[in-house]
C-alpha cells in the first residue's frame, strides 16, 4: 500500500492550483479573449483592494457583513438548539410545532426583506432580522433531527440509574447530539451568509453585497469580482475558525 501524501504535499498542490488557476485567468484577460468589462484579470481586480485598502474602504464593508452575519447567526442558533433539543425529545411539543415550522423552512431570506424593510427600515437590526430569519428554521430542523438520532439505549440507559429528564438532556442528549448540530451549523453559517448578502444587495449603505451592487451600478466589474472573492475568502476563514472551535468543543469525541 501506497505511503499517504503528506500534509505539506497537499497544501503544495491546493496552492499551485491557485497559483496556475489564476496565471490562466490572467493570460486569458490579457490576450484579448474576454472583454474586461465584463470579466477583468486578477491584476486588476488585485489594484483595486490595494486602492481601495488605502481608501479604508474594503476593510469596512467586510466587518459590517462579517458583524452581520455573526449577529444574526447566534441569535438563530440561540433560539434553535434548546428549542430543538426539547421539539426533538418531545412527541407533543414537536406536533404542535411542526405547522409553524413547515411554514417557515420554505420561506427564502429575500421574501422577508419587504416585512423587515417596513418593520425596522434600512437599519443594522432589519439585518440582523434578515440573517435570523433565513438561519433559523433550517437550524432548528438540524437540532431536531441530531437530537432524535441520539442512540435511545443511552437514555433508557441513563432512566434506569435515576436520571430525571433535565439529567437526560444535558448528560446524554445534549453530548449525543453535539457533533451532528455543530456540523449542521457550519452548514447554517454559509447560509447565513446568503442571507447578509441578499439583504445587503437590496438596501444597505455598506457590505459586500453593497459593495458589489455599487460596482455593478458604475459599471466597475472588478469591484464586484472583488466583492464576490471576499465573500470566499471570509467565509473560508470563518469556517477555519468555527473547525478550531469545534475541535476544541469535541476534543472528547476523538
């Protein structure tokens, strides 16, 4: 059996891909293939951010979303996991809730941007409203269902040694069910992120989705290529972050 490639082999060949992917782009712009107003190479696109980096402007709309995003996003998560540990360790609780839910989970973040523009008006919180409200029924149905796939043994298991069911869900349902939810709020998190930016796209004074609607605006298509790279990019180093967390949080399950 082959010997497995080494951790630094495949950050070598991840970064080399890059490095060719955008050599290519570059070349193919600057040959004349494609027009650059309607795809501009990375040099340019490149100029722009230092530009726009010494302006102090690329650097603000990035932490307005990012502050956004994360705002809206433990809000959601807040409300979803109690709440789905109890609909999912409860028959009833979950039948009465489950026409709300079924309700809710269709509903795209963009078809509560005219409620939340005529409840809060163009401010941080219409937002924050926006991110909650795309994150928070898909949250809740990870909760539920990492909840229910809770091996039953364990909690008959822990019934039978004198555990009342406050000891249940927080010894045995909560540990069960924790690797499942953070995997699903990974999930949620990069949803949360489509949410920003569609709120941002259709009223906002900063962000990335500003950032890209303004560029499309004056017709500056490396502003919006740039907007669209650090949408990437941040969620990429967020997610790194919340991995870290994650192993830190499941140290136990390895």
């Amino acid at each position: 059996m082959s010997k497995p490639p080494s951790r630094s082999a495949l950050l070598s060949t991840s970064a080399a891909s890059i490095i060719v992917f955008l050599a290519v782009w570059e070349l193919i712009c600057r040959a004349g293939w494609i027009d650059p107003i309607f795809l501009p190479p990375p040099s340019a696109v490149f100029a722009k951010a230092m530009g726009m980096v010494g302006e102090g402007t690329l650097i603000g709309n990035v932490l307005a979303s990012g502050r956004r995003v994360m705002i809206g996003f433990l809000a959601a998560t807040a409300v979803a996991i109690p709440l789905g540990i109890i609909l999912g360790t409860s028959t009833y609780a979950r039948a009465a809730f489950d026409p709300i839910l079924s309700f809710l989970r269709p509903l795209p973040s963009m078809s509560w941007i005219p409620l939340s523009l005529l409840w809060f008006g163009i401010t941080e919180t219409q937002k924050y409203s926006i991110v909650f409200m795309g994150t928070f029924a898909p949250a809740l149905v990870y909760v539920i269902e990492a909840t229910r796939n809770v091996d039953p043994l364990l909690i008959r298991a822990a019934q039978n040694l004198g555990a009342n069911r406050w000891q249940v869900m927080k010894e045995v349902i909560l540990p069960g069910s924790l690797p499942q939810i953070l995997s699903g709020m990974k999930v949620i998190l990069g949803l949360a992120w489509t949410c920003v930016i569609s709120a941002e796209l259709v009223a906002a004074r900063e962000g990335l989705g500003f950032l890209i609607m303004n560029g499309k605006e004056f017709f500056q298509t490396e502003v919006v290529v740039l907007g669209m790279l650090l949408i990437s990019i941040t969620v990429l180093v967020t997610d790194f972050v919340f991995r870290v967390l994650e192993n830190r949080v499941l140290r136990w399950q390895r």
